[in-house]
C-alpha cells in the first residue's frame, strides 16, 4: 500500500506530532510549530508567505524542507440540489474528489482518503478508475477547507466516506479526525465527524479504543456471504460472522451506536432472503441501518432498486425492532452521490 510520505507531499504527510518532533529536532521552539499548524489547519493557509508571524528565514527553511501544498480545484460541479462536488489535484499531481453538502443550518463535507481505491467494490465507481495512493492527514483535512472556503463559511460535519478506505491509511485518517475536531484545526465536534469503512476488522478492532466520540459506519451491502463476496471481493478474508462480532464488541466497547450502510440493487441484494439475512444480523443490536437505492454509474450493470423494495426493507427492519433511516440522495445530476466519486480530469 502506497503511503504518503514528507518527501513525497511536504508537511501535509505529518501528523501535528511529527511537526512539532521535527522542529525540536533542528532547535525550533514548541510554540513556533503551534504556529504553523494553527496557520495550516485553523486558518488554511495556502503557502508558507501567508504566515506573517514567523521569521521569514524561518519560512524560507520550510519551504526547502517541507514544501506546503494546497489543492487547486481542477473543477467544480453544483447540483440542483445545491450538493458541489470538487476535482482536487494535490501537490505530487494526485486526483481526488470531494463533495459539499449544505443544508440551511449545516455543511457537512465528504472527504476522500485515497487517491481511488483499491477495495474493488463491483457497484462502485471509485475502484474502476484505479487506485494512486494514501492521501497524509493533511490533504484530508484540506477537502474540508477547500469547501469551507468555498462557501464561505464554516464546516460543521465530516464524513470519511469519498474515495478510498480510509481504515487501509488508518494513521492519518485518525490524525484527520483529530484536526477536525481540535480547536487548532476545524473545531468540529467529534459526534458530527464520521468514518466510513468496508469492514477492515483489525481496524475496526483498533477504532474501539481511540478516546474520542467520532462516529463509525460500516458498508454492509449484504448480510449474505456469497452476496457480499461477490460484490465486495476486497473484504472476503473478514467473513460476516467475524464482522458482526467486531461490531457487537465496538458496540460494548464505546456505548456508542454504529451505522451500516446498505445501498439497495436490484435482483442482487434486495430479496426477501436478503432482507431476512439483514434483519438477522441487526436484530437485538447497538446498530442503525441506512438505506439508500444505489446510485447509477455509467457503464455498470448495477441499477438501483425499486421504491417498493425498499420500502419492504424499511417496514421489514422497523417490524424487527431495528433503527432505520433511507438516506437521501443528493448531487446525483453531478456524479456525487455515494459510490459515484472517481478521480477523472477530461469528462465535460
């Protein structure tokens, strides 16, 4: 798995730690990184010049040393429904999308982890354009000041759930978080900051027992094996009974509720023994299940299902006693809704 790296993309690589070790390292105050970081993060600065309050040899070193890149939009796209979609290219030419979506009273952002994906879901368009690599925590965090900057205003909800697995670059998906929720980064409370994984156990295991209230979801699709294999090959080794187990025990663990998020298919996962399997694995269970119909994709023989299959899920799991929503779809028109993100240049 190809790693961002310091070398690679500058500072964005390092974790607030890793800046404030490499100032001690070369005799560099402990407030002067707090500065940097607070001009990275807090205030979003695009280059070194911007930050005024430091030594101006003191910026040129960094520029040597630890080139500071900020996204350029490559290419924006604003829905009927509002939802704006982003094609960002990172500092080392690396493409990855980002999407914005407002309501009167939020802005929540959709940030990608990985430059593609290497996951290889059958119904998703991010793994068919290929996988480049992990983003560092930094260009994670940069989606969400792009879009704040953008609008104008303020972030209040992240979710991890662009492209990539964000629980394949645990490291500095968890270091995003963190800045989003630090009040020298995004000061977004940790309850309105969400990581979206495919079922990677280990890591799902490790998130149990980080301290902070973040949210996890996890994309189910199908509480049948064979169902799951086939449309999610990248999460074979990690069978549902294990999956379910590492679920119940973060459950235990945290007190807090995971969601799974469940994109309906016709003819795949939509029958009535996909429904039982369903309300077998959520029953009497710390869960929520969200539905969504999936979303097209060009070329792709998946196509969503009906109204009314999904309206027999939904009736199916409220009868079971499970916590259930349907999730709207938004910025559909643009190829931004959930599984629809791909990191493409020429389309018009």
């Amino acid at each position: 798995m190809q790693r961002a790296t310091a070398d690679l993309i500058g500072i964005k690589a390092l974790s607030r730690d890793e800046i404030t070790s490499q100032f001690a390292e070369v005799g560099l105050p402990a407030f002067r990184a707090k500065q940097v970081i607070q001009w990275l993060y807090q205030k979003g600065a695009h280059s070194y010049d911007e930050m005024t309050n430091l030594p101006l040899a003191l910026r040129e070193q960094l520029s040597e040393s630890l080139p500071l890149h900020f996204p350029e939009i490559v290419r924006k796209q604003v829905s009927q429904d509002g939802t704006r979609k982003y094609l960002l290219r990172l500092g080392d030419g690396a493409l990855v999308e980002s999407v914005a979506m407002p309501t009167k009273t939020r802005l929540s952002a959709c940030v990608s982890t990985q430059a593609g994906c290497p996951m290889r879901c059958q119904f998703c368009a991010t793994g068919r354009n290929g996988y480049t690599r992990s983003l560092g925590c930094g260009e994670i965090v940069d989606q969400a000041t792009v879009i704040a900057q953008d609008f104008g205003q303020r972030v209040t909800n992240v979710v991890l759930m662009g492209q990539g697995e964000p629980f394949l670059n645990y490291d500095a998906s968890i270091e995003a978080m963190r800045i989003f929720n630090s009040k020298d980064g995004l000061g977004i409370g940790a309850r309105h900051i969400t990581v979206s994984t495919c079922g990677i156990l280990p890591q799902i295991r490790r998130f149990a027992q980080e301290p902070e209230q973040f949210t996890l979801a996890v994309s189910l699709h199908s509480a049948v094996q064979e169902t799951r294999d086939r449309i999610m090959p990248g999460v074979r080794s990690y069978p549902l009974e294990r999956l379910h187990d590492s679920i119940a025990s973060y459950a235990e663990a945290t007190g807090r509720r995971p969601t799974y998020e469940y994109a309906l298919m016709a003819g795949i996962n939509d029958s009535d023994a996909e429904l039982k399997a369903l309300v077998a694995f959520t029953r009497r269970t710390l869960c929520h299940v969200n539905l969504i119909q999936l979303n097209e994709v060009k070329g792709s023989s998946y196509h969503p299902s009906t109204d009314e299959r999904l309206n027999a899920f939904k009736i199916g799991l409220e009868r079971a006693g499970v916590e259930v929503t349907v999730r709207e779809s938004r910025g559909s028109d643009i190829d931004a809704a959930c599984g629809q993100l791909k990191q493409k240049a020429s389309r018009k």
